[in-house]
C-alpha cells in the first residue's frame, strides 16, 4: 500500500508539471523538478519509471521515487556534492547515471574509457584498483565472484561501505568491453541492505545495454 502511495503522489505531481500523455511521460529537459533520464511507463502494472543513462548505452525500469542525486550535470565542487560525498570506486568525470531511492539506497553507473595503461588491464587487476581507491580492506569483503553480465565476463563484489555516518553495503558489478570499462554500483544502508538488493536483482533484470 506505502508504495502505491508513492506512485501515485509521484504521477499526480510529474502529471501537474508536465500534462498527461498516453504510453509514456518523457520528463521535461529544463524543468527542475523532474529528471531528464526519466520516463514513466504509464502501461506497466505497477507503474514503473525508465531510466536512460546520460551515454544511452543503459536503459532499465525501477519502480519508485527514484531521483537524480545534485551535480551531475555540473561536475564542480561547489555544486555537485552529492555526487562528490558519495563516489568512490567511480571518477565522477566518468558517472552516466547516479540516482537515489529516498535517502537510503544509491546506484551509480560509470563509463571509463580505456587508456593505454589499463587497455591491456584484466576485470580483476581492475577490481583491485577499485578496491585501493574505495579503501576496501579483506575484512569489509562480504562476497566476491566472477559473474556474466550482458555476454560479458563480470565480477561482482558485495563489501562494507564506511563512507557515511551510518554502515553501507554496496553492491559492485565491473565488466569491460573492447573500449570501456563498466561499473554499476547499487548502495544501501545496512538496515534496508536486504529489501534493496533484492530491488537491485528485479532492475538489473530488467537493464539493457548497447554500446554504440
């Protein structure tokens, strides 16, 4: 019933702003309140929202009051520390999507560009790059293994995160294709770790991915 509510409060308000229109609402570029990356899919039972990622290259539906976290659109210090506080395996030069659930759950998207350093890297030299740049120690690790993800090799790693005032557990999916290199990283306080990665798996479910 809490999340009917929520659709329902978060489609009467997108409907106010931006007028009702059959199959989809595609969110206003310049308005403020709404999320460019975002569409509802008004045919879904139950309503859901689809998310594009600023590449294009990633598209899923989520259900719920998923909203853009502040400054990606504006990579400066001054106004993107949302986005500042919470990356951290990511650059955020390199972020195509990061979005929040409330105040609680986080998923971040990031597209790197290989470099001749990392070009001839394997996932897992990557992995350990990742884990020195989040500080992830061997004791934060809950789960590591090698997965596929959309025909490619994945690894993914379920760990501690302490980046916050209250314990995190994230939720990291790498995998590499001919030219980037692919992060997807969903994030939860501990309390609400178990609801949010099951709502993790039922979004990556339904993600898609074309590399242009």
């Amino acid at each position: 019933m809490a999340r009917i509510f929520v659709s329902l409060i978060t489609l009467l308000m997108m409907i106010s702003l931006i007028g009702l229109v059959p199959g989809t609402i595609q969110a206003a570029e310049n308005d403020p309140f709404t999320d460019k990356n975002m569409k509802v899919v008004l045919d879904a039972n139950p309503i859901t929202f689809e998310y594009t990622t600023n590449d294009e290259k990633f598209r899923f539906t989520a259900f719920g009051l998923w909203r853009h976290m502040a400054g990606l659109a504006k990579v400066q210090s001054e106004v993107d520390e949302r986005v500042q506080d919470f990356a951290s395996v990511e650059d955020v030069a390199n972020i195509q999507l990061a979005i929040r659930y409330f105040n609680y759950t986080m998923l971040f998207i990031s597209a790197e560009p290989k470099k001749d350093e990392t070009r001839v890297g394997t996932l897992a030299s990557y992995l350990e790059q990742a884990k020195k740049k989040a500080a992830i120690s061997s004791a934060d690790i809950m789960e590591e293994k090698q997965t596929k993800l959309f025909g490619f090799d994945a690894v993914q790693l379920t760990y501690v995160n302490h980046g916050d005032w209250d314990k995190r557990i994230d939720t990291l999916l790498i995998f590499m294709s001919d030219s980037h290199i692919y992060t997807i990283r969903n994030s939860s306080y501990e309390v609400t770790y178990k609801s949010s990665v099951q709502e993790f798996k039922t979004l990556l479910e339904s993600m898609e991915f074309h590399e242009k």
